[in-house]
C-alpha cells in the first residue's frame, strides 16, 4: 500500500507543484479567518504530515515557526526544497504509518492537510496516534466538513478513497481513537472554513510521559 502510494505521488508530483501558489494563498486565508478563535501563530514549532510541494510549511515558516515537513514521495519534497519560501524548513521522506522519526512531543503543532480522508479507516487511526505522540499542544487534521459537491465527491468515489465515511465519521473516530488501551485525544473541536473544509483541533492525550 505504501509503496503504490510513494510511486503515485511521485508520479504526480509535477502536477501538484502547480497549485502551490493557490494552495499557499488558500491557507492564508484559512488562518486569517479563524484567528479571532483560534490564532495558529501562537506555536513556535510545527510538524506537517505529508506535506507535499512544502505549501503549508512555507506559510508556518513565514509566521515564525521552526518547521519540518515529512513526505512519503521524495519528489514531491524536491519541489518543496526549490521554493525560496521554504528556506529554514527541514524536508524528510517519512511516513506516518510506518513511525515518524521523531521522540513524544517533539512540535508543539503537528498538523496533516487533506491527508486523513483518503485512507483508510485503521489507517486515519495509525495517523491519529502517530500526530497524537508527536505533539505536545495541538493536532491539526485539515480536512473535508459533511458538506458534500458533486464535483468532490464524484472525484473521491473515482479515487476510491474513503472520503464518504470520513465525513460522517471524522469527529467522532477521532474522539474514539485509541492507542496502548488510551485515548489518542482528549478534546476535538471543530472549526468550520470555507463550505465543505474544516480543522479539526485536537488535544493529545499526554500519555508517553
């Protein structure tokens, strides 16, 4: 599974450098709309799971954290390393579901965008888990809300992922996640952006002392 996934992003890696710019405007946006209650600016460290071309830690760069970014397809992080807003930010092949190479609560803020809804239900849970460990404040999972598009969900059946329980489920799943017999989180909250997008906040059960 992981080694069709590694060559498929690879594969696509071209492709999906051509939204940086948007996807990197759209994250902006994102935080500047939530700040009044939620201010993302406030950790000093921060992790992103599957960061692709590097959007989402080139904006967490530019607000003054210290920011690694982990890819499971190098040349997706080959185009992260090239992008001048990435300077500072340290890129590794990884892949959650394996282990991240990284001590318990190594980053105040770990975060994953659009990563969750295309795995599998025990899969998310693995990711979960692994976010939850690494993390001493928040998780952030960056993901699709219960408003369904017949574009997106025409493109997600075609994809065969598992978008469609992810969104009737997503809170609730990651309430319940469990790992070594103890919850993965304590809180989750969700804050609603844009129509069909959401972050679900999450608190780590600090358990790995």
């Amino acid at each position: 599974m992981a080694k069709n996934s590694r060559s498929l992003f690879n594969t696509i890696a071209p492709v999906y450098n051509l939204f940086f710019t948007y996807q990197r405007k759209r994250f902006i946006e994102t935080f500047a709309e939530i700040k009044p209650g939620f201010d993302i600016s406030q950790f000093k460290t921060a992790l992103d799971v599957g960061c692709g071309t590097g959007a989402l830690c080139s904006v967490l760069n530019e607000m003054g954290m210290k920011v690694t970014g982990v890819d499971l397809a190098r040349k997706m992080l080959d185009y992260a390393k090239r992008k001048k807003e990435n300077e500072g930010v340290q890129f590794l092949v990884a892949n959650a579901l394996e282990g991240l190479p990284f001590q318990d609560h190594s980053f105040e803020l770990v975060m994953a965008s659009y990563v969750a809804h295309g795995m599998p239900q025990e899969q998310r849970k693995t990711l979960y888990s692994e976010m939850s460990r690494i993390s001493s404040k928040k998780v952030i999972i960056y993901d699709y809300n219960e408003n369904r598009s017949l574009m997106t969900s025409l493109v997600e059946w075609l994809e065969r992922g598992d978008y469609f329980h992810f969104i009737r489920h997503a809170k609730t799943e990651m309430k319940e996640c469990m790992d070594e017999m103890e919850k993965c989180f304590s809180k989750v909250e969700i804050i609603n952006v844009g129509k069909r997008g959401a972050l679900y906040i999450c608190t780590p059960v600090k358990k790995r002392e």
